[in-house]
C-alpha cells in the first residue's frame, strides 16, 4: 500500500479506538475521474491519493472528530457543516481540500 494511503487508514483506525466508535467514511479514495464528477471537490484533493477521509456523523460526534483528530496524524481538519462532515488529511491542503 502506498504510504499515505498507509498513514491516512492508521490515523483513521487510532481515531476510531480513541472515539470508541468508527464514524462512517462518507468519501474515501476518489480515482482522478470521479474526483472530477464530484461536485465541490478540489482538483487537487488529496482523495486522488487517498491522503484524506471525509467522516459523517451527528454533530456531537463531528465535534469530537474535530477535537481529536489532530492527535492521531491528521493535519488538515475541516468541517463542512451544512453536509455535515468532517475533511481530514494527513497532508497540508495545497487549495481548498474537500
Ligand atoms: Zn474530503
């Protein structure tokens, strides 16, 4: 496995233990093409390379994603609060993520 996807999958597992709940994955891996068919995506998301997650879930628990995920590797956090998820990527966002 590459290693950033490597990094993206372990941050999301350390997460997950530290919540005591997996939140859904509501974007993962994007291949160029459909980052492309994807409506507000960034033409250079790290999805294309599988450096980010985008995570779902009540608000309660986007906060709390929000509050944690910093610890376990992942330097970009950004909350989409009217679809209501939560962008993590474990690389530094080039444009505007998504
Ligand atoms: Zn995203």
């Amino acid at each position: 496995m590459h290693a950033t996807a490597r990094r993206t999958l372990d941050a999301y597992d350390a997460l997950g233990q530290d919540l005591g709940v997996y939140p859904p994955i509501t974007s993962g891996y994007r291949c160029p093409a459909h980052n492309d068919a994807t409506p507000g995506a960034d033409p250079t998301s790290w999805h294309q390379v599988l450096g980010a997650l985008d995570l779902g879930g009540d608000p309660q628990l986007l906060a709390q994603i929000i509050r944690r995920a910093p610890r376990h590797g992942y330097v970009s956090v950004r909350l989409n609060e009217r679809k209501g998820y939560v962008h993590l990527a474990v690389l530094p966002e080039r444009q505007g993520g998504n």
